[in-house]
C-alpha cells in the first residue's frame, strides 16, 4: 500500500479528482490532505470525503514540524494539487522524486513565484499565446522547475478570456493528473 498525502491551498477540485480516481485501488491509499489557508475550498471537500485533514502555517512547514507529520504517517508520496508555497529544502531532501506538483501552464513558460492560479491564465492571454496547457513535475526547492514528468497541451483562441483557459487547464489536469501519478507510483 503506497499512502499518498495531497497538498492543496484552494478549492481542491483536483484533491478530490485523484482521491476518487483511486477509491477501491488496494494498493493506494490518500492517507491525508495538508493545508495551509483557513479558508481554502478543500477543507471542506476532505470533511465530506472523510480523508483526515492537517492545517498547517509557515511556521510548521519551514522548521520540518510538517515534515515529522508525513513520515509519522508513513507517507511515499506527496502530491501538490493546486499548492502555493514554496516547499522548503528540508522537504525536498525528506522525500527525493517523490514530491510532485502541477502547473497551469507549459513550463518553462508562465512559471515561477507569483505564477499561479488566474495570474497564469490572464498572462496567458495578455502575451496573446496560440496553446497552453498543464505540466506535472517533480518538486525541488524552486518554484516551478523541478524535472518535467507530463505536458499536455490545448489551443487558445484569440477570443478566449483567462476564465476559458481556466477552464480548458482543468478539463486536462483532471483527466492526466491521477493517471500520471497512478504509472508514477506503481
Ligand atoms: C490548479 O489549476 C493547479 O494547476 C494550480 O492551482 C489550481 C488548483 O485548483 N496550481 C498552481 O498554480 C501552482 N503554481 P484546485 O484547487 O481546484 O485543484
């Protein structure tokens, strides 16, 4: 059984996509969801979903307090789902290529710190970009530019506002995320 902590600062729309896609899966258990904003959309969804839940604050993340809870909880695997900090050196040293993030854009394009979110896809449309698209990356101790596992990419048109793009990433990070992460893990 691999147990897989989810990282997650908003709504946590993928959070839940990937907790699904692995219902009923014996070999994967998502062991808990970690959060870091009181009034993020995901903390709700592990209530509903029964998934325990540990909030966290810098504090915790940068003295390895949230570190000891991962390996207290025999974590293999964390995945960053829509996750905004920076994740700290003692982090990255605990759990080597095992720490993996998604970005709403095609890295190494729209990244790095302050991309993310809306800011990606209103740049995205700013810069007047023909294609966007997802990446899914190992974690190192700098925003965005850790080695690139998968990219898939869709078309922007010249009429599509930030909110289409939005809505195009998504369609893409919930069908590849879990999928990904289930050939990583396996
Ligand atoms: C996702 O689009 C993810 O790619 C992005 O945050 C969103 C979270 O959505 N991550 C970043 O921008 C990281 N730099 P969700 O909370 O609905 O899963």
């Amino acid at each position: 059984m691999k147990n897989i902590a989810i990282f997650a600062s908003g709504s946590g729309s993928n959070a839940e996509r990937i907790y699904d896609y692995f219902q009923g899966d014996s070999e994967v258990n998502i062991s808990m969801i970690l959060c870091n904003n009181p009034e993020a959309g995901v903390i709700a969804r592990a209530e509903r979903l029964n998934i325990p839940l540990v909030m966290f604050d810098r504090a915790a993340l940068k003295s390895g307090e949230v570190v000891r809870i991962l390996q207290e909880n025999d974590t293999d695997w964390v995945i960053l789902a829509g996750f905004l900090w920076l994740i700290p050196k003692n982090m990255v040293e605990a759990f080597p290529n095992k720490i993996v993030n998604i970005h709403p854009a095609l890295l190494p394009k729209f990244g790095g710190k302050g991309m993310y979110g809306h800011f990606v896809h209103e740049a995205v449309v700013a810069n007047k970009e023909t294609e966007s698209g997802i990446t899914i990356h190992f974690v190192n101790e700098h925003y965005d530019e850790g080695n690139i596992i998968f990219q898939a990419s869709y078309p922007v048109l010249p009429t599509d506002s930030p909110e289409d793009v939005a809505k195009k990433g998504q369609v893409l990070e919930h069908e590849y995320f879990p999928k990904v992460i289930e050939e990583l893990i396996k």
